[in-house]
C-alpha cells in the first residue's frame, strides 16, 4: 500500500447542509494529510468545520464532493457496512460528552467496544483502565463516575483496541482544566510510546500545544499549519 | 459482561416488567381460554364416554346434533325394539337404558337433569361411586305408584300433588360433587327446578354422564308419560358397534351412533366457541405485541445516543438488530412464563369461583403459547429495529 506515511489523506472537501437559502457551505475544498504516528490538532472558531470534519474522516457522514483515503485506501465511495468495517478495524473515537453507555459499567463499556470489533478475546481490559488511572472505577456505571473519570474511561474505550487511528472531538471540553491536562498527558503519552495517531479537535491553544502539530481552520478550509 | 440487551432491561425494571406484564396477560388468557373452552367440551365428552354403554339411540328427526336434546321422542315400542335387535340372526343387545332428559337450572347455570331408572344409574355413571347418601327412589316406588295412578283414572283427569310425589320417593335428586359445590348443596338440602322443589339424596364423584339425575318416572310425568329422550344401548360381547347401528337402520324413526362419536358431534355444536375464544386470544396477542412495539420504539427512541456510540463504533447491523431483538424476545419469553405460570392459579381460580367450568392447560396449548409469545416478540421488534437502523449517527450523538 503506498501511503507515503500518510495514514490520513483528505482533499478537495466538501459538505454542506440545508437546500436553498437556507445551504451552509461547512467545508470548502477542504485538503488534509496526516502522517502515521503524529498528534495533529486541529484548531478553528465555532462554526468553522473542526467537527464536521471529524465526522467525515471518521466516516460517520459522507462528504459531498472530494476523496478521503485512510491508510492508503480510498473509502469516499464505499457503501456503508465497508465504512462500517474501516470504523471498526481503523478508528476509535473520543467524543467531548464522553458518549459512555449509561446502563453498562466502564468495565463493560471497554469490554462491548472490543465485543463490537471482534476483539472480547485477549485484550487487556484492566491494563487500559489502569494506564488511564480509572481501575478503581471499573465497576461503576458513568453516572457514579467524576467527568474526568469518564473522559478517561471514555478515552481507554477507544484505545483498547489499538485503532490506527484516533479522532478526538474536544475531549477536553467539558472537563475542569486538572482533569483536561491529565487526560492531554495521557493522549501524548500514547501518542509517543505506543506511536498512536491522533487527531484531536479543539478550540483551546493550550490543549493544542500537547500536539506534534496545529492546523488551523476558518471557513471550511485549512489556513496554515505549524509543527 | 453483562450483555447490553438484559442491562438495559434491567435498568428499564419499571418500563420491563410492565410490558411482560401485557405479555403475561394475554398469555395468560390464552393458555386459560384455550383450557377452558376446550376443556369443558372435553369435560362433557368425557362423561359421556364414562357410561357402560356402546351406543346411543336417538329419534332420526332429531337434528344431527344430539348435544342439546331433551324431550320425548321415543316410546316404549322403540326401546322394546331396541331390546330385540339382531345381528345375523342373534340378539345383540345386553340391556337398554332409557333416559328422559329435562333442562333445569340448577346453581350457576343451566343442566341437563337426566331421568333413569334407579337400577340405571351405576351404568349411566361409569360406576361412580356416593361420596354422600343414597341412590333415588331406591324401590322404584315412583314408578309403581305413578302407574298405579294412571290405571285407576283411566280417561279422566290425573292429578297427583307434590307431597304424593315426594312421598313416593318421586322428588328425589342425586348430583355430583361439582354440582354440589356449585350450588352449596348437601344431602337433604331442597332443589327448586322444573316447577317443583327437589331433595338431594346423594352426592356422587363426579365424571359420569350428567350433574343431576331424578326418577325417570317423574321425569316423565313432568314431560310425556311412557316417553323418552334416547337409550344408552350396552351390547352383548363381540357383537360389533357398526353390525348393530346397520342392524337399526331398517327402524325409520330410530338413528344412532356409538358412544365414541358424541366426543364429535359435541364439537360440531361447541367447535364454534372455539372461534370466538381463539379470536379473543388472537385481539389479546396482538394488544400484546402493541405493547412490546411501543415498549421498544420508546427504547429505540430514548436510546438513539447509545446506538448512535453503537454505531460510531462500527457495530454491524446484525449487532444492533440483535440488540433490538433480543430485548424484545427476553421480555417476550418472561411475559410467556409468566403468563404460563399465571394461567394455573388463573384455572383453579375459575374451577373454584364455578365448580361446574373445567379448564384443562395441556403441554400443547402451552407450546402454542410459548411460540405466539416469541412470535409476538419478533413482530413487534422490525419497526422499532428498522427506526434503530436508521438513526443518524451525528445528529444522535449531538443530541442534548
């Protein structure tokens, strides 16, 4: 597969919503590489694209013109159970409202991801929880769980089955600023000692500072990057 | 791990148990519908079955149909008739029993009240033996006494009051242990029915033939004299069943079928109870799956973040699907053993409440209420599983 070690490559997108008078124009020819093993921060205003960008490189919505590869394959035609199975084997997401299940503990939140991707068996669900400090509240459900515990509870859900790559939608947000640096240290650690690729959307120039590089957005395309 | 469809049932106790709850009921009514509209006709068949008789002979324009009938339409010449028939040249016929039957409320609801002959009542009840008291009019005194009667007044006008009745043993009454129950009767307790005022002699078991058995010879007085309703016919040994109704056929206004095919006929005139019960089963089943749609379309909706997280993550249709379906399989399958389980105090409460009702719950009927409740189940699981699979995965995770 020639990636040129480009494990993400967008270009030319776009996506817009409504009809009529009423269309926003929310991406604009939108390009995009992003190398294996790099934390790349992608950094905008409200309003300007950060997370509908994620949605469509996470695949969880198609973008109406322009091509996303991931891992050198080309997936902006595929039909929805092969973008399923990319989701599946290739991505793991953190959401900024954490997005745990409710009814399950966060024992079983990890242990219904890796269900999910076929992967119940061998993976080490007390060793993820453990690295992301929240062990102790394993059998809790997320109601019983500070914000911070489930962001990381939420965070160890993504990384336990080693997706190739992981898309952050604000993770800090709505997190207190101990609980959003711990949870940055823990990504950056990943990022360094496990070469886990990370694409994290934030408005916040600290949190951007834990990446390898900042992408800056404004109107549905990128400005200018800096490393 | 728990698995996600019992968490979130669990989770769910109230919204769960109630719609198991709906499901139970309408298990509930069908399994016991089912055992008792059946089980009654049963019940009668049976009894009918109990006699030690081989065949029933009938006036030939009485209507195909022998459940209901009452009356006399028969003589003392079709029984000696009957007495005498032969099968290739031999006597066929071991005994005849004449029976007149009267219709009479008594308890709870309307019986058949068979006039015999005293002699004729273990062969009519398959033996059953007294639980309490005595046969009626052990010395058939009635009966003499009534014909004396009608010898002595010739032409003229016959009047015979109740106590010349009762004091011949003519106003006695034998019912059976149900019948007893139903009615709160005991022996030498008095029974008001056809116009005159009873009194329980015997209680017997109960399982033979009819409820409430009076002398034939006041069955006949308040009916037609030397009238009856039908012969319990009993048959010498190795004397065929179809030999002697072909044998009786020659007789124009006699007709006849063996004991086994009044289970038939009873079903021909009952059958159609069937319909309304199974109709009523079927309405119940559905309000049923109803309340599981609704149950799960709630979910489905309530639930549209989870399934969206579920999506995100690339959780195949299947999973999803199966989620749904298992939700509503699970609360199916609690609703069918609960329901199942609910129809057997559901059966001796009715017995209880109306001792004459029978409900028998058969393996079958509660195999076909297993299989109408997962039925339902999976029925009421494809909107609610088809809304789950078309929930926009961003609009649903953004959701407040």
């Amino acid at each position: 597969m020639n990636d040129n070690g480009n494990i993400l490559l967008a270009s030319g997108l776009h996506k817009s919503f409504g009809r009529g008078a009423g269309k926003v124009h929310v991406l604009r020819g939108l390009d995009l590489q992003v190398r294996r093993g790099e934390f790349l921060a992608v950094m905008g205003s409200s309003g300007c694209g950060k997370s509908t960008l994620l949605h469509v490189l996470g695949l969880m919505t198609a973008a109406d013109e322009g091509s996303v590869a991931i891992d050198g394959r080309e997936v902006t035609t595929l039909c929805e159970s092969s973008r399923n199975e990319i989701r599946r084997r290739n991505i793991g997401f953190v959401f900024q409202r954490f997005n745990l299940i409710g009814v399950l503990s966060g024992y079983d939140n990890i242990l219904l991801s890796l269900k999910v991707r076929g992967l119940a068996d061998g993976r080490d669900v007390r060793g993820v929880l453990e690295a992301m400090g929240v062990w102790h509240v394993a059998r809790r459900k997320p109601a019983q769980m500070s914000m911070g515990e489930q962001q990381r509870v939420a965070a160890a859900r993504a990384l336990a089955a080693r997706p190739e790559l992981l898309l952050a939608d604000e993770p800090t947000g709505s997190l207190d600023s101990a609980n959003a640096q711990a949870l940055l240290e823990l990504l950056v650690e990943q990022n360094r000692r496990q070469g886990q690729t990370i694409v994290m959307i934030t408005h916040s120039e600290s949190v951007a500072q834990a990446a390898t590089r900042v992408v800056h957005m404004k109107d549905g395309r990128i400005l200018d990057t800096h490393a | 791990m728990v698995p996600l469809p019992l968490a979130n049932l669990w989770h769910h106790k109230l919204r769960s148990s109630l719609t198991a709850l709906g499901v139970a009921i309408g298990i509930c009514m069908l399994v016991t519908l089912s055992g008792l509209s059946r089980g009654s006709v049963d019940e009668i068949a049976d009894r009918w079955e109990a006699v030690d008789a081989d065949l029933l002979v009938f006036p030939a324009n009485a209507s195909d149909n022998i459940a209901a009938l009452s009356g006399g339409g028969l003589g003392e010449k079709d029984a000696q008739l009957v007495r005498q028939l032969a099968v290739a040249g031999h006597p066929a016929v071991e005994y005849v029993a004449p029976v007149y039957i009267h219709r009479g409320k008594i308890g709870s609801g309307a019986n058949n009240i068979f006039g015999c002959a005293p002699q004729d009542l273990p062969r009519l009840t398959g033996g059953r033996r007294f639980l309490e008291g005595r046969v009626f009019d052990p010395d058939n005194n009635c009966e003499c006494y009534l014909q004396h009667r009608i010898g002595q007044a010739g032409q003229g006008v016959l009047e015979i009051s109740d106590e010349e009745l009762a004091g011949n043993g003519g106003l006695e009454m034998v019912i059976d242990r149900r019948l007893a129950r139903d009615a709160r009767l005991k022996t030498g307790d008095k029974v008001h029915v056809l116009g005159r005022d009873f009194t329980v002699v015997g209680v017997m078991q109960e399982g033979g033939l009819a409820r409430a058995f009076i002398p034939r010879a006041t069955a006949q007085w308040l009916g037609e004299l030397d009238r009856y309703t039908m012969f319990f016919v009993k048959l010498k040994d190795g004397v065929a069943s179809q030999a002697a109704l072909e044998a009786l056929r020659p007789r124009r206004n006699l007709t006849g079928i063996t004991i086994d095919q009044y289970r038939g006929m009873l079903m021909d005139m009952l059958g159609v109870m069937y319909i309304y019960t199974d109709t009523a089963n079927a309405i119940t089943l559905a309000v049923a799956c109803l309340f599981i749609l609704v149950s799960l379309y709630t979910m489905v909706i309530q639930r549209q973040r989870e399934i969206a997280i579920l999506k995100s993550m690339g959780a195949r249709r299947r999973f999803i699907l199966g989620g749904v379906l298992s939700e509503s399989l699970i609360i199916a399958a609690l609703g069918a053993a609960a329901g199942i389980g609910l129809s057997f105090p559901a059966a001796m409460g009715i017995e209880a409440f109306r001792p004459v009702l029978t409900v028998r719950i058969t393996w079958g009927w509660i195999g076909v209420a297993a299989v109408s409740a997962l039925a339902v189940g999976g029925l009421a699981a494809i909107y609610p599983a088809w809304k789950a699979m078309k929930i926009d995965v961003v609009e649903a995770l953004t959701l407040e």
